[in-house]
C-alpha cells in the first residue's frame, strides 16, 4: 500500500522569503506524483506533477519539486512567496491506476 | 473555459434527511470522483465512475450512494446524513484514470449537518 507523509502541518514564512514543504511517501512501486494547492473554500489545483525524466519538475506561480528516489521525498520549493501564496496544499501519489493518495497537508501562511 | 461546477456551494441539511450533491462537468472526461475532505484532512476518495461502471471504495459508507446518468453530470446522494458527515465534499474529473493523467477539481461543496 502506498501512503503520504507531509510532516509539516502548518509552516509561517515572510513574504518574499524562500518556502520548502515537504513531502515523503512510500510505495513498493513506482509512482506518480502531484502538488495540488487548494485556497480557502476552493477545490484543488493542480500546482505540478512528475511523470518521468528529469527530477527536477517546474510548475505553477514558480514553485518547484525536486522528486528523489533514494530518500522517497519530493518537496516543494518557492525561492520567493508572496502573500496570495498563502493557502493549504497537498502532496498526493498515484501508481498508475484511478486512486490517488493524498497526505493531509500543509498549511502555508504567509506574513507580511 | 472548460470547468469542473459543483452545486450548491454550501447545503445545509438536517440530521437524517436525504441530500443529494451535484456536480457538472465541461471538459468531456470520461472519469469522475467523489471526495470527502473534513477539516485539516487529506481528500478521501468515497467512489468514482469510469464512463457508467461505478466504483465504490471498500470503506465508503453504505449511506453514501452515487449517480451519473450521462457523461456531464454526477451525483453525490447521503440517505441519512449523520453530524459525522458534515465535511467538505469534492468533485473531481479525469481524462483517463491511468494515473498519470490530471485530476480537475470542482470548488466543492461544503455540507454542515443540523
């Protein structure tokens, strides 16, 4: 069975400094995996995804994940926020079927 | 723009009267999910269909009960809604369900129990 762990439940930042979440998982198979941001009320986006090739994956409103297979993690780096980043967002897997495997989040907040 | 719609956006229901969920797609995808997200949590997938065959995951509730009648629409039906249910329910579509392929979200619903 595949799970997700995102240790970090809430992370405070300043604006316009570097944010790393992270994210580690664990499947005896390979994997698909997503970053999804969700702001308050709202359903999930997709942020960016690593299929195969090159490790490191660019996505959206310039974050970026670096996916490293001996340590499992792929963590989601933004070298500068800025306050309309602040909002939740989850790492999910997928090993090739229809089920996706969320972990439970992480919680951006953003200070001026 | 192709969209994902959930309707409504906030359902107010009381304890054990049936509620029924909707969700609309544009996009023409061929799979469509149904999460439940309670606070602070990760998105549980309850069920999804591929095109009409319907998928129930092992530990969704049997009060939990879905409809798709045609490609666009999605139904999400709770027969007797306990206080354990109010959460956050999402709509998802997919173009495929290999994995690889993206999942568009709906805004959501957001259900609260009386």
């Amino acid at each position: 069975a595949q799970s997700v762990t995102q240790l970090d439940s809430q992370v405070p930042v300043f604006e316009e400094a570097p944010v790393e979440l992270r994210c580690n998982y664990s499947s005896s198979v390979s994997v698909y995996l997503f970053w999804y941001v969700q702001y308050p009320n709202q359903g999930l986006q997709l942020l960016l995804k690593y299929l195969s090739g090159s490790t490191l994956v660019k996505g959206i409103n310039g974050f970026e994940a670096e996916f490293n297979k001996s340590q499992t993690s792929f963590h989601l780096r933004k070298p500068s926020v800025h306050i309309s980043d602040t909002a939740e967002y989850f790492c999910a897997v997928n090993t090739g079927t229809y089920k996706y495997i969320f972990g439970t989040g992480t919680r951006l907040k953003v200070l001026a | 723009d192709a969209m994902v719609i959930q309707n409504p956006r906030y359902q107010v229901t009381q304890f054990g009267k049936p509620v029924t969920l909707s969700c609309s797609q544009t996009l023409n995808h061929n799979v469509m999910y149904w999460y439940q997200q309670k606070s602070s949590q990760a998105p549980k997938l309850l069920f999804h269909y591929y095109d009409k065959d319907f998928n129930n995951e092992a530990d969704t509730p049997d009060n939990f009960q879905s409809r798709r009648p045609n490609t666009s629409f999605c139904f999400l039906d709770i027969r007797s809604p306990g206080l354990g249910d109010a959460a956050m329910y999402l709509c998802a579509t997919s173009n495929g369900g290999g994995g690889y392929n993206e999942q568009f979200f709906g805004p959501g619903t957001r259900l609260t129990v009386l």
